[in-house]
C-alpha cells in the first residue's frame, strides 16, 4: 500500500501516525514544501517568548518499530522542501519539486492536509517556522510591536510578544477581540487583561495601510470611524486569518468551496482515493454546512481518520462543533497579582455563539469567575461557552469530543425546558453544495 500525506502540521503528522499504528504494512511518503520536519505552529508563540528552545516546536515521531513485537512499522520518507505542483488522478500520481529535481511520485492513497494560507496583507508573517525564527531575531526588550488581527493566532502572539518585554499594541477589525469564538463580556474581560498586561487594544480598527520605511513598520489605521492615524513599530506581525489551501485540489478537479475541500465524514473527497484534512478540509458541521474547523484538536482528528482510511481502516469523524479550550493565565506577565483581575484558567466554547433573531441567550456568572454563556436556537444549543478553573468543567470537554454537540445545560446551571439536548445527527455533505441535513431531537 502506498501512501502520500501532502503537508506537515496537526493532520500531516496525525494521519501519519494513525497508519503507523495501524496493522497495515504501509509505504508511506510525506512531502512537505517546508524544510522542517513536523512541528506544532502552536508552540511558535511560546518559541518567540523564549519559553520553550526551538527544538521542543518539533512534534514526537513514533519508534520505527512495534515495542510489543519488534515488526517494522511502514516504511517512512520524507521529501522536504518539496511542493506538491499537481496531481495526476488518472495515474495516480503527483508531480513534486524540490531539491533533487522534478519527479513523478506514484500513490495508492493520497491525503491532502496542505492547511490553510494566511492573508500577508498587514506585517511581518508568523504562520511557519521559518517565519518564527525572523520574528525571534526582531524581538526586543523595551521595542514596540503592533498585531493586525486579534484572534487565538493574534493574541497568542501578542501575549509572547508582552512575555518578552515589548510594548505591545493590538488592532482587531471587529468589535472585540476573538470575535466568534468567545462570548461578548468575555471578550471585554480578556481585553481588560491584556491591558492591564500592559498592552494597547483597538477594536473596530480598520487596517488601512502598513508599509517598512526603513527600520520601522508605518501602520494606518481608522479606529472607531475616526481619521486614519499613522504610527510607527519596531515590528508589526500580521495575524488578520487565513483561508483554506484548495487550489491544488481545485486544479485536479476535486470538489471545493470557498470553506475547503468538501469532504465526506471519512474524510474522502470526490475522489475516493483521495482524502483530506485539517484546515484544508471543509467537514460537516452541527449547523448544518460544511466548513474549515480551523483548530489543533480537530486536524488531528481528521488526520488519524484520514490515516486509516487511507490504508482499508474504516473510521468516520463526527460533525464538528468547533469546539475549543484554551488556556488564560497570567503567568509571568507584566503587572501585579492585585492589577489583575480574578482569572479563569481555562475556558471551553462550542458552536455558534453568535446569536440570531428569535434565539435564546443564557448567561451567568462574571467573566473573572465561572461564567456560562449558551445560546438557544430552537430546541438544541447552537453555542455554548464557560470559563473556570479546570476542575470546573468536569468532564464537559470530553463529553464534547464525545458527542459532538451533547450537552446537559442542567450541569451547567440552566434548569428547565432546555436543560437536555441531545447532539444533532449530521449526515454526509452533499459534494454538489456542502450542504448537511441535520436532524436533532429535545428530550
């Protein structure tokens, strides 16, 4: 069995170890158009900072052989530095460049998880390693830096950036920071700390311009309707979002949308021999359409699915929620225990948060504390949020992955009508339109 896995992040290395595990014997080739093996992009933020030394960013590869038995696990190559220029479906083949040339490399199983492309647009990029190690050399103790864009990429970066002892400056187009993914009284708390951190926060802030002058970044800026403002930076890193690498599936004639590569829940593509995911793939959702999951936990789950369908081991990824944690500490930053408010240390958050026109929204609690935000769409949960020590969540992230949408809002202090509601059934997308049918049910 022969196997290609195109990429190198969460899903790349997932799916590869998902057939490393499997008792298939496997040939299996990864090409990557990065020169570095594997590594989690979410350790660069804690890299940059100086918490965590370069080589703690490379993801652990399994023994090369079972520690039960001793067999040989697949045979492994890397071709790195390589990109991926097209696929032949009919011979099933795709052509790669890199350092040795040009050269036709045969498959049986081909797994997409070439991940998504970020913008570029404002600043200094920060999406590869190779991006890392520009970023670490600009960083300065007591230099200014601004981040375009304040969502997870945004604020991880941030936060680095303050560790490290720069003036940081935040501007976020919407009006709050983590638009989507977090509750809007939370999104103000978190902006309360990360000013009290000692950093400047603009929402509503309208990119107009940045270009190098020299050694400094000139950011233009229309904040809250105003004029736009010109100021200058030590660095400026752009963290605006990314959008979903379809275009080599999209040249092979694979089905796509503006979310990804439509994928159904095995991970296939239109093309049943070749499967996608993480970033890239565009899988069916609790709200009825497909989409980008765009997180670590989901791309890791798609690329051991992607993994084992790759070589004859049925699997199937449930509907994704978007579901999320992270982690909000004050650790090591600037400030006193007494400037910064009670803190949360890990917060939870699923679906859509974002209410709608008739929907339900239930809050309690306050953002220092354990607080609990759902939205109610109908009879079933379309978004659901807390934040609270870790001991506080008792289980819900795992009852999360579990049940894709499951949920008993009687745990989480909502007695009544809605307290149980039983997790959507999602069916497979249609390839035409990358639509879902759902069906859910109120108990």
């Amino acid at each position: 069995m022969r196997v290609i896995i195109v990429g190198s992040g969460a899903a790349a290395a997932s799916a590869h170890d998902a057939i490393l595990s499997s008792e298939v014997r496997a040939t299996v080739t990864l090409i990557s158009r990065e020169s570095d093996e594997p590594y989690s992009k979410v350790a660069l933020p804690k890299y940059i900072s100086g918490q965590v030394d370069r080589a703690k960013a490379f993801l652990a590869r399994p023994a090369a052989t079972r520690p039960d038995t001793g067999d040989a696990r697949p045979e492994f190559t890397q071709l790195l530095g390589t990109t991926v220029v097209s696929i032949d479906r009919a011979a099933r083949t795709v052509l790669a460049t890199g350092p040795t040339g040009r050269a036709e490399v045969p498959y049986e199983a081909l797994i997409l998880a070439v991940g998504a492309t970020p913008s570029h647009r404002f600043g200094q990029p920060v999406w590869t390693l190779d991006d890392a190690d520009r970023v670490k050399a600009l960083v300065t103790e007591g230099k200014t830096a601004a981040v375009t864009g304040g969502g997870f990429l945004g604020l991880h970066m941030a936060t680095a950036l303050i560790r490290a002892g720069m003036k940081v400056t935040v501007f976020e187009r919407e009006r709050q920071i983590l638009p989507g993914r977090t509750p809007p009284r939370f999104a103000d708390f978190l902006e309360t700390c990360m000013r009290k951190w000692g950093a400047s926060v603009h929402t509503a802030a309208l990119i107009d311009s940045v270009r190098k002058a020299g050694d400094t970044w000139e950011v233009s800026v229309q904040v809250r309707g105003h004029a736009p403002e010109t100021t200058g930076f030590d660095l400026c890193l752009d963290c605006t979002g990314m959008s979903p690498d379809v275009a080599l599936a999209r040249d092979a004639g694979l089905r796509v949308c503006d979310r990804g590569i439509l994928v159904d829940t095995s991970q296939r593509t239109s093309d049943p021999s070749i499967l996608a995911a993480g970033d890239c793939a565009a899988v069916a959702h609790t709200s009825g359409e497909s989409r980008s999951a765009g997180l670590w936990h989901h791309a890791s789950v798609q690329g051991k699915v992607a993994g084992l369908v790759a070589v004859g081991v049925p699997a199937e990824t449930p509907p994704s929620t978007g579901w999320h944690t992270f982690a909000v500490s004050c650790e090591g930053m600037a400030g006193t225990a007494d400037s910064v408010p009670a803190m949360p240390r890990v917060a939870c958050s699923f679906g859509d948060l974002v209410p709608r026109e008739g929907d339900r929204v239930l809050e309690s609690g306050e953002p220092g504390g354990d607080y609990r935000y759902a939205v109610v769409r109908g009879h079933r949960v379309s978004g659901y949020f807390q934040a609270t020590e870790p001991s506080g969540l008792g289980g819900l992230i795992e009852r999360l992955g579990e049940t894709a949408a499951g949920l008993d809002l009687s745990v989480a202090g909502y007695p009544g009508p809605f307290s149980v509601i039983t997790a959507p059934q999602a069916l497979a997308p249609d390839p035409g339109t990358g639509k879902v049918m759902v069906k859910g049910r109120k108990e």
